[in-house]
C-alpha cells in the first residue's frame, strides 16, 4: 500500500471509527474484557445455583465454562459443598471489579493525553498504531479478513466496540 493509499485509508478509518489513539482503544477492549469476565462468571454462578436448587443437581456440562477461567468446581453429590464452592469463586472474582474501576481511571488519563496532533506522528508510528488496532479487535472476537474487511466495516467495528465499552462505563458509574 503506498503512504497515499495509507493515508486515504486511515482517515477513512479515523473519520468512521471516532478513535484517535490506539492506546485508548487497547484500554477500551482490556475493560470490555473484564466486563464481559465479570458478567459470564457471575451469570453462570447464578445458573448453576438455579439449576441445582430446581434439579438437585449441578448442570455438569457447564462446568468447562468455568474452568476457562482457572476456577475448577466438583460435584460430590453435597449441594452445601457445590454451593460453597461457587461462592469462593464470586469472592476470588470480586478483584476484577476493581481492576476495572483502576482500567476506567487510567482510560481517562489517556484520553486526556491522547489530544496529540496529527503532524506529530510519523507514518511508522500511525501504521504501528492502526495494525495494534487491527490485531487487538481481532483478539477480542471481530473476525476482519484483510482481504474482504472493507475501511468502513472495520472502523465501524471500532465504534461499535468503544460505543460498548462507554456505555458500560456509564452504566457502572451509576
């Protein structure tokens, strides 16, 4: 791609997508992950609970989920035991909560810090920046193939991504 084509592109990027650093967006996509941890985790916590209450038994199949996530849960025919278990799991996961109050505080400070102009960056900084983008969305789920990703649908991508993650800050600020 030559430095015009790149340049068209990324300000085609820039203009759809609203992000302008992608450290901000590394940051972004770290809450959201802790986000999404924290809700899949506690979700199927409160599953396991229902389901053993309902049936008497653990719904078993779902405990690999868990195990994702470094939390190994044993059923031994004990509902006291199996409940204790899963409650140790919420009180080993309560550190995420705060890990992300500390995410949303340095997002803030590099918001702050991200109003750099244009003409300060050089060309391998801006690509550096734009691929970081590219490889940290695809590392939280977006499947983007460089040959059939469109500008527009990557960077709307982007936005819909830091759209969640700022609604989520919103949502826990309240």
């Amino acid at each position: 791609m030559s430095e015009e084509e790149f340049g068209i592109v990324r300000t085609e990027y820039i203009d759809t997508a609203g992000l302008y650093d992608e450290n901000v967006f590394q940051k972004v996509c770290y809450i959201y992950f802790l986000n999404s941890r924290i809700n899949s985790i506690s979700l199927s916590i409160r599953l396991q609970k229902d389901f053993l209450k309902e049936f008497d038994i653990p719904y078993k199949p779902a405990f690999s989920f868990l195990s994702k996530f470094g939390h190994r849960v044993k059923w031994n025919d004990n509902a006291e035991d199996f409940i204790s278990q899963l409650d140790k799991i919420e009180r080993r996961e309560v550190k995420y909560t705060s890990m992300i109050e500390n995410e949303i505080v340095e997002l803030k400070k590099l918001q702050k810090q991200a109003k750099i102009p244009e003409e300060e960056e050089d060309d391998k900084t801006t690509r550096e920046r734009f691929i970081r983008t590219v490889n940290t969305l695809g590392k939280i789920g977006y499947k983007i193939d460089y040959d059939k990703t469109t500008v527009e649908e990557l960077a709307l991508m982007i936005k819909q991504q830091t759209e969640e993650v700022d609604s989520m800050n919103n949502t826990m600020k309240k």
